[in-house]
C-alpha cells in the first residue's frame, strides 16, 4: 500500500475512530492524541501491513492498544457516576455558566435526549471491565465482528464472546435499576432534569416518545431494549451531531469529577 492511499484510506476512518476513543477514554484531549499516534504508528510499520485483516480492523488495533495504554494506570469509574458529577455540577456555578454560553453561541449546543442517552452509556460504561468495554463499542456500536474484535484485542474468539456476555448483561442490569425511561421506578431522571434546564418549554414526554427505546420500554424484553439503545449510539458522531458542544462540555466536566474522586 502506497503512502498516498493509506491516508486516503486512513482519512475514511478516522472520523469512527476518533468517536470510538473519545467513547473510551472520556476525553477529547487523549482522542484526539491517540488517534494522531495510531496514524504516525501506522505509517512507521506499514510495509507490516500483509491485507491479513481490513486497514480498518487494523487501524482500531493500534488505536485500541494505544487507548489501553492510556487507561491502564486509570481508575474504573463507578456505576453512579452520573449521580456523583451531577451533585458536583450542582455545586459549581461556573460549569453551568460555560454550558449556557456553549448553548447560546454554538451551533452544536442543542439539547437532544438522544444524545444524552448515548452520553449516559459511554459514562456508565467505563464502570466495566476494560476489555468488557471495549468490546461493547466495537461489536455494538462499530459493527466488527467477533473474529475481528479478537484480531483487534489480540484475544481469543471465546474470550471475546465472554466478554460481550458478561458486559452487556451487566450495563442491561445497571440501566433497568437506573434509567427512569426504561423503568419508571428507575432512580435517574436526568434526561427529563436537562431537557427542564436548557428547553424550559419543550414537553418532555413529548419529546422522549419519539425515541423508539421510550415508545418500547414497557412492552419490549430487556436485551431488545439494550440493542435500542445501541441504535442510538450509533446513529449519533459525538463530534458532529446538533448537541456536540454542548456534550463534549459535559463529558469533560464528568471526566474531571473523576480524577479527583479517584
């Protein structure tokens, strides 16, 4: 592969991996800085690269072992760590004026439930194991399939499969005790709490009711709702949907409560 269509190629894909990064490491910085070094990583050994797997799958191997070098010294975050960043938003004035004025000037600041859903899972999710979380993204929301995940994580198929297993029965549990949209009893409102704050006079159950995973919650099984919310995620590019701003300005406010509460 020449130089040239290896950053023709590379170009195609940064954009998924720059998403799949963000989504891990809950930082824009450290996105943006892997996926810089997947690229100068990738160009140094490409006379390596043999065709043996997609540049794709190939490109997220370096990415992800770039990524699991980047978190392996880091703490997992804890399962309501939604509850803990919103009592620390609470008690700094400063983070809602900077929202207010992202909501004002930017044209990706809009509050979107959606978008908020996909940010509660990419939050939540780092309460899992790493290689759980991992392999949630790249199956569920990047599409690879389970040989290519082991390629990806240099893993075995079975191990891979466990970890899908076990990751996503763990974040169904987390969201049916926790998210107040699939279960009314569920201890979160967030979703309804913003959407009071930045669209004081948008109808909330209106609006929630034209997400599929709302209009499904009572009558759908717990699995199928979990592959609902995946639908979000993956319709969604963190860095380019209507509410980017806006949301990147929240993850990394929850980004920061983290490493100090770690």
């Amino acid at each position: 592969m020449t130089t040239e269509l290896f950053n023709e190629e590379f170009n195609g894909i940064a954009g998924q991996l720059k998403s799949f990064i963000l989504r891990i490491t809950a930082s824009l910085h450290d996105a943006e800085d892997i996926v810089h070094d997947t690229y100068i990583k990738a160009l140094e050994k490409l006379h390596t690269f043999r065709g043996d797997s997609s540049l794709k799958t190939w490109l997220f191997a370096i990415g992800s072992n770039l990524a699991k070098d980047n978190l392996r010294a880091r703490k997992r975050w804890p399962e309501n760590v939604t509850d803990i960043c919103k009592q620390e938003a609470h008690a700094n004035p400063a983070f809602f004026e900077e929202a207010f004025h992202i909501s004002k000037t930017s044209p990706q600041a809009v509050f979107e439930i959606k978008e908020h859903i996909a940010f509660c899972f990419t939050c939540i999710s780092k309460s899992l194991p790493l290689e759980q979380q991992l392999c949630l993204f790249l199956k569920e929301v990047y599409e690879f399939k389970v040989n290519e995940i082991a390629q990806i994580l240099d893993n075995s198929e079975a191990m891979i499969k466990y970890y899908l297993y076990t990751g996503r029965a763990k974040m169904i549990q987390v969201f049916d005790g926790r998210c107040a949209i699939i279960n009314k009893e569920g201890v979160c409102h967030q979703c309804s709490e913003l959407n009071g704050v930045y669209n004081p006079k948008q109808r909330f159950q209106e609006e929630v009711m034209k997400i599929e995973m709302a209009r499904e919650a009572e009558n759908a099984d717990k699995e199928h709702l979990f592959d609902l919310r995946m639908n979000i995620l993956k319709a969604l590019d963190p860095f380019e949907s209507d509410a980017a701003a806006l949301q990147l300005h929240h993850l990394e406010h929850n980004r920061n409560v983290m490493e100090k509460y770690s």
